[in-house]
C-alpha cells in the first residue's frame, strides 16, 4: 500500500503562550503540545504511525510560525526509507516563519535501507527578525547490524531561498564516493547543523558565537 499524507502546523502567540493549531490527511500528526520550558515555548512530537516510507509513499509537512511565536519539534523514532521496487519515496518538509520567531527543528536520524528510492526535501523561509536552529541526520544502512546500504539512491535537498542552496544525490553502487577519503572514507552518517535567521546578525551575537 502507497502512504500519502500530510501534515500543516501553525504556531501563534496567545497570551503570552505559544499554542500550536494543526490539520492532518493520513496518517501524519503531532501529539500533545508539551511545555517543559514554560508557556512561552511550545514543544511537539510529529510522528507517523506507518514506521517508515516505502516506494511511491509521500508526506508533506507544513510549519508555519505567526510573530512573537517559539516552538521546537522533533520525532519519536528515526525517519527509515525502505526498499523500493522502483518508485521514488520522498518526504518535503516547508517551515516558513513570520518576524520574531523562533522554530528548534529537531527531528531524529534518517535511516536508508538498502534498495531504497529516496528523496527529503527540507525548504526554510524567514522573514526579518526569524530565526530557525536544526539539523539533519542521514544513515546509510546499518553495517553494525550486518544490513549494509549495497542497492539503491538517496537525494538531499536543503533550501533557504536566495541564501542556500545543497542538493547531492548519494548512490549505493558510487563506491569512490562512499569509500574514497575525498568522500565519505568508509564512513555511512551524514549530517549538517544549522543556524538560520531572517536579518544579519548584530555583531555582538557573532562574537559571543565565537
């Protein structure tokens, strides 16, 4: 069976506590908003209760954030991409925020199985004053548990319009590039980290980063 399913969330300030609203298709949803930081931080668990994508399967999720909002979201489990019998299975993920918001985008590793057809897609928009911190966490496979990623394709895209702009496409049959030391050395995990705003940063921020 083919998954496609969806997932909108916006934040909004009200009285001083971030509250998020959501509308799902599928099976794609957020949990209980959570507040361990206080009312003005807003905490939810996305998750998708298939397990995984497999071939021709879809999720799209929407993260919107109205002014003055703070919210993290993360997920239970990893992201797993199983194997295809041809058809792509593709997550994008949109997160546009309004001025003077904060979004924590903390979601657990992807995991690539072997003979799998995969695609995320993760596109930022901020507008002056946003801010967005996350990061993306890519396995190849599970050699440690003997399931080695020996078949198949995974394609990265991250995208901050008019900023940035990483797209690569990792084949499992590209030996040089997962084995050569100008590659990945052997190594199977990937992952970047980054620290998004909507303005140049004041340069007391810079430096107290530094």
């Amino acid at each position: 069976m083919v998954w496609h399913a969806s997932l909108q969330v916006n934040y909004r300030l009200e009285a001083d506590r971030t509250v998020a609203r959501h509308v799902h298709k599928g099976p794609l949803r957020i949990l209980q908003s959570l507040y361990p930081e206080g009312g003005a931080i807003c905490h939810n668990v996305l998750v998708h209760p298939p397990g995984g994508l497999v071939g021709g399967d879809r999720l799209d999720i929407d993260v919107t954030a109205a002014p003055g909002s703070h919210a993290l979201l993360t997920t239970p489990g990893a992201t797993r991409f199983y194997k295809s019998l041809g058809d792509a299975a593709l997550q994008h993920t949109l997160i546009r925020l309004a001025s003077d918001t904060r979004l924590e985008w903390l979601p657990l590793e992807t995991i690539c199985y072997s003979g799998c057809v995969a695609e995320n897609r993760l596109q930022f928009e901020l507008a002056p004053g946003a801010e967005l911190i996350g990061w993306d966490v890519t396995a190849l496979g599970l050699p440690t548990a003997g399931q080695a990623f020996a078949r198949g394709s995974f394609c990265q895209h991250i995208e901050m319009p008019g900023v940035w702009l990483e797209r690569g496409r990792i084949d499992a049959s590209d030996q040089r590039l997962l084995d050569s030391p100008l590659g990945f050395a052997g190594h199977r995990c990937l992952a970047s980290i980054f620290f998004c705003t909507g303005s140049s940063l004041e340069r007391k921020r810079r430096d107290l980063a530094l």
